[in-house]
C-alpha cells in the first residue's frame, strides 16, 4: 500500500479516489487532485524519469493530446496524469513545486473539472500501460457531513450545476456521508463503482434509498436513478472538499436549471 502524505494535498481543494471511469479508480489505486486554479504541483519528491506524449479522443471542449510524467520516487514510480509540463526529464522535484499547467484532456467527461492523476508503480513494472497501478491510500482524515438533498444552485455549466455547501469544517478535509454516516467517494450511478473514506459498510444508502453494496474493492451501485426537482439526472459527483463540501450533479445531456433554483434531490430504484 502506498500512502500520499497530507503535504501532498495542501495546493489541493478537493481529492477523490473513486469518481472515474478508469480502471485504476475501479480500486481506489489512484486519486485525482483538484486545485482552485490550474497550476499543477508536485505531490511527490524524486526524478523525472520520464515524459511521454499520448493522443486522445477528439473532444470539443479537450485537449487532443495528453501527457505521463514519471517520477522516481525511490521506493516506487509515480504516475501524472493531465499535465502540460514544466519540467525536464532528469530534474528533481519536491513536494509541492511547479510541475506546470493542468489540462482539460480528451479523456474527460464534458463535467469534469482539471485534476491531477496520481497512481504509482513498482520498480520494474510497465509505467505506461494504464493498467497495474499500485493500492494507495491518502493520509488525511475526512470528515462526514450529512445532506437533506435540498440545495441552492450557485453555479450552472452546460452538463452540471453545483448547489450550496450542506455544511463544512474549516480545519480539514469533508464529504457527504451516505445514511449511516459513511463519507462516500465517486461518480453516483455514473461510474459503475464507487467507494469510501475509510471503513466500507457492507450496504450503502443515501436520502433513504440503498444506492450500492460492499463489493470488495469498492463499492458498486445499485441501478438507481437521480431526480432534481422531477428532472432526470445522470448523478451526483462525490468526493472531499477542503473546509466544505458543495454538491455537483451532473446532467450529461444538459440541463434548464439557472443559478439561484431551489432543488430538492431525489434517488430512487430504476424503473429499466
């Protein structure tokens, strides 16, 4: 198991290990950062090993190519994702330096907001093929914060609106807790498998309806669906925030919903 030292995240507003359709994300074996603006830093200390360039699917609103950086960390090999680069094969970097300009890269979604990818590698193994990345775990504590499924719209883009945050703690890290108080992780039923910061409960439900299940790895989603005041959506975006947690609900095909509605959030079993 790898762990990513709380000094990794203090450039970071929000991290997530599940909330990706990616195979490494399937077991929570790598974690995404996210910072308020779009400056990537270093959440590793070593030598570049390497930097590789690799297209992507051609997407309106991404970039059409990608880049890996590789870093020798000693005990293992770190993996980044999503970044235009700013340093050089050979250099050393250290824990929250400026490794460059994060991307919005053809391998998003139209909703997903630039993010570091960090997974690591065993000395020996492929560092390019996606598949092989290391357990790893992240040492900072996250608290749960409970949610009515009322909210406020404070902010509308085209596949997703974000509503006012159900509540916070200034001192660190929260998410929104599923009903027994687990703070949950992932793409809610979007990404077929989510998970948890800390301990897995065997059955997970959120606004009172059984949403997923303990499966080992993860947690993976009942066959639910998400309604915003009557309207269908593709779900909810889950993961922890910095000093408070806002909800993201995403609407894959877009959406009328303007800044300032009122929505109540409902989850309920798919009819198909």
């Amino acid at each position: 198991m790898v762990t990513l030292p709380a000094a990794a995240l203090d450039p970071y507003e929000r991290f997530s290990r599940y909330n990706s359709p990616y195979p490494a994300h399937d077991d929570g074996c790598a974690v995404d950062l996210y910072p308020a603006r779009k400056t990537a830093y270093a959440p590793v200390s070593g030598e570049v090993r390497s930097i590789r360039t690799v297209q992507c699917p051609e997407k309106p609103y991404g970039t059409s190519v990608d880049h890996l950086v590789c870093v020798d960390c000693g005990d293992h090999i770190a993996r980044l994702l999503h970044v235009d680069p700013a340093v050089e094969v050979g250099e050393h970097i250290e824990v929250g330096d400026r490794i460059g300009t994060l991307i919005r890269s053809g391998f998003f979604a139209r909703w997903v907001d630039h993010h570091l990818h960090v997974g690591f590698r065993d000395h020996g193994q492929n560092i390019e093929r996606a598949s092989g990345s290391l357990p790893l775990t992240v040492d900072v504590p996250v608290e749960g914060v409970g949610w009515s499924g009322y909210g406020t719209v404070i902010e509308a883009g085209q596949t997703y609106v974000v509503l006012d945050a159900p509540g916070g703690n200034e001192e660190g890290f929260v998410a929104l807790t599923a009903d027994d108080g687990t703070p949950l992780d992932g793409g809610l039923p979007h990404y077929d498998r989510g998970g948890a910061f800390g301990a897995f409960p065997k059955t997970v439900s959120l606004l009172g309806t059984e949403v997923g299940h303990e499966d080992g790895r993860g947690i993976t989603w009942c066959d639910v669906e998400i309604r915003a005041s009557g309207r269908a959506a593709t779900g909810l975006s889950l993961f922890a925030s910095r000093g408070s947690v806002s909800v993201k609900l995403v609407f894959g095909s877009g959406h009328d919903v303007a800044v300032g509605d009122e929505l109540t959030i409902a989850i309920e079993p798919s009819e198909g």
